[in-house]
C-alpha cells in the first residue's frame, strides 16, 4: 500500500520598510513592512504548487496589518525596494527621492486610468438604468438586487430618486 500526504507549506518573504505611519493600534510611528506569504500544496516536504499569495502591510511593533490586493502589492514593493538600496547604500538620498517621486507619479497615473474606468462603467449603468420602467427598477431594487453588479443597484436608486422628483 501506497499513502500519499501532502499538506500546506507557508513561506513569508520581506521587502522591509515602506512608508511611515501612525499606528492606529499600538500608536506607534514606525515604517510599516511588507511581507507577502506564499502557501505551498507540498508532497513529502517538496513544494508542489503555489496554492495562495497573501499580500501583508503590517506594523513592525505589534504586527498590525491590513491585507493588500496584487495591484497595492506591487506599488509599495517599489517603494520598498527603494528605501532598502537607500538603506544599504546602494543610492544617495538624492537618488531614493527621485526614484520615490518617480515611483508615486506612475501609481498616481495608474489609479487616475483605474478612476477613469469606475467613471466610465457607472456612466453605462446609468445609461442602462434610465432604459428600464419605474416597475422594473422598483423590482429590482426590491426583489432582485443580489443578482446585480452593486453599481447598477446604485444607478437604479438615484434613477428612481430622480423620477419620484419629477413627479412631485
Ligand atoms: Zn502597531
């Protein structure tokens, strides 16, 4: 007889220090970390395959953190691997402020297309909202929510608010 076990293998790599914050938690001002944990499905101690990728911000005094997206992820990643060569004096202050202001002009970038997007998609369930009867907007919101996107739920509120104005 043959047993195969496996079981969950969890590695944490550190990209240090990020940007500075007051700790809501333990009230302490310190350069947050970046951690990101990778849970391995491994057989016989060997890592088969990456099962999850958990992305952690965190206070270094009392472990405080908040959960990042891959997107969030790879912004302060940047800014830590920054202030690490700076710490290692790989570059000048000069360098790490010009690398960091580089660095915060394309997240700013990247989040006004991400906005743009948002604007555009709501403008369409707007647009869709105005399409539907009074009755079938009431259903919606009353009945039928669950199974639509949230966006449109909104839309269809202030369309509805939009009418019962009219009306009056
Ligand atoms: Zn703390």
């Amino acid at each position: 007889m043959f047993f195969i076990f496996g079981w969950n293998h969890q590695d944490t790599t550190s990209y240090g220090h990020v940007e500075e914050h007051l700790c809501q938690n333990c009230h302490n001002r310190e350069f947050w970390h970046l951690n990101k944990i990778t849970t391995y499905f491994t057989v016989f101690f060997i890592p088969i395959f990456i099962q999850e990728n958990c992305y952690w911000y965190y206070c270094p005094t009392c472990n405080y953190g908040i959960k990042l997206d891959k997107d969030e992820f790879l912004n302060y990643k940047s800014i830590a691997e920054i202030n690490s060569y700076f710490l290692e004096n790989k570059i000048t202050e000069e360098d790490r402020i010009k690398k960091l202001d580089e660095t915060y002009s394309n997240i700013e970038k990247a989040n006004q297309l991400k906005k743009a997007k948002i604007i555009a998609e709501s403008k369409n369930w707007v647009e869709l909202a105005s399409k539907k009867t009074t009755n079938e907007l009431l259903t919606i919101i009353n009945e039928e929510r669950n199974e639509f996107n949230p966006a449109f739920i909104i839309a269809a509120e202030i369309e509805i608010k939009k009418r019962n104005t009219i009306n009056k």
